[in-house]
C-alpha cells in the first residue's frame, strides 16, 4: 500500500520572528507620536462601556495630520457593541474616504485606572486594519500603550502574521 505512505521529505520547521520598538513610557515616543498617545488617552473620556467597565480609546492619525479618535461603544446585546479601534477607523476611513493610515495609537484604563500592560487589539480590529492597509496600498503603524510599557509595530503584518487579504488573492 505505498500510496499510504506519508513522504515527509519536503517538511520544514520554520520560525517567524517580528521586529517593533519598546519604550518605557509614551514620553520616549517622537513628539507626534506623543500628541497621538495624548489623543488616544482623551479619547478613553467618550468610551461608553458600563457592562465591562473596560475603557479603550484610539487615536489614528491620516497621512495629513488629521486625528480621528474613537472609543469602545457597548450594548446590552454585546455583540452589537464595537471595539475603540474600530470606531476610529471606520469614522476615519467614511469621512475622509481619500486619505491614508498613517499610526494608530491604542490605550485602555480598567474602571478608570490607566493599564500599566499596552491594550493589544482584538483579532476582529486586526483584520479591519489589514482591510485598510490595502485599501489605502500602504503599511501603518500601530501603538499599544501602558504605564509600563509602550510598543510599536510600523504594519499591521507585525501584530497579524498571514494576513488574509482578498484585494491580493
Ligand atoms: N475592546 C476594545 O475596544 N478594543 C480591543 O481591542 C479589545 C476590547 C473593548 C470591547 C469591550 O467594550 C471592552 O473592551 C471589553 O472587552
């Protein structure tokens, strides 16, 4: 029965590795990037969220400047709710349908204390910045900050690894 038999011989055992930048504090960031971590930290004040009691807010930056915050809006059928990340760049991309991505900075604070761990995005916003990065044809940045710890990753490949992307397939 040769036809059972598994040929292992084009296997390989393969290692990912990703490059970013951590910062102790938003303070080591570049001066725009400050003034985007400061946006994303105003942005938490319009986070409605009084089933998790769970605050995100997001501050994206457009290849022009402009800043779009958003924040984490609820719902008593949770599912209808959406994510911080979501809210910003969908505003984004509905009211300036022309202009890129360029940094997205995220922070969360849990029952209004500031987390000392950066937010990291849930799977759902990953994808929908991977939806925009090709959209706009153009990689951006993304910041997670904490009180600890501030990371950043310069695309969206970084923090979503096989990026599944059907403008591409
Ligand atoms: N949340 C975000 O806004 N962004 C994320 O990336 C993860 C989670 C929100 C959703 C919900 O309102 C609350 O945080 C708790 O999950």
């Amino acid at each position: 029965m040769s036809h059972c038999k598994i040929d292992f011989r084009t296997m390989a055992d393969k290692r990912l590795t990703i490059d970013y930048k951590e910062f102790a504090s938003e303070l080591e960031l570049e001066p725009q990037d400050q003034e985007l971590a400061k946006a994303a930290r105003e942005a938490l004040k319009g986070s409605y969220s009084p089933y998790s009691k769970f605050q995100v807010g997001a501050a994206l930056r457009l290849a022009d400047g402009t800043i779009v915050k958003g924040a984490n809006q609820e719902n008593a059928a949770y599912p209808a709710g959406l994510c911080a990340e979501r809210v910003a760049m969908f505003a984004a991309s509905a009211n300036y349908p022309e202009t890129p991505f360029d940094t997205l900075a995220i922070v969360a604070s849990d029952n209004g204390v500031p987390c000392d761990e950066p937010a990291t995005p849930c799977g759902n916003c990953r994808q929908v910045m991977a939806e925009y990065q090709s959209k706009y044809g153009r990689p951006f940045s993304i910041i997670l900050i904490g009180n600890s710890k501030v990371l950043k990753f310069a695309k969206v490949d970084d923090i979503l690894p096989f990026i599944f992307d059907s403008l591409k397939v």
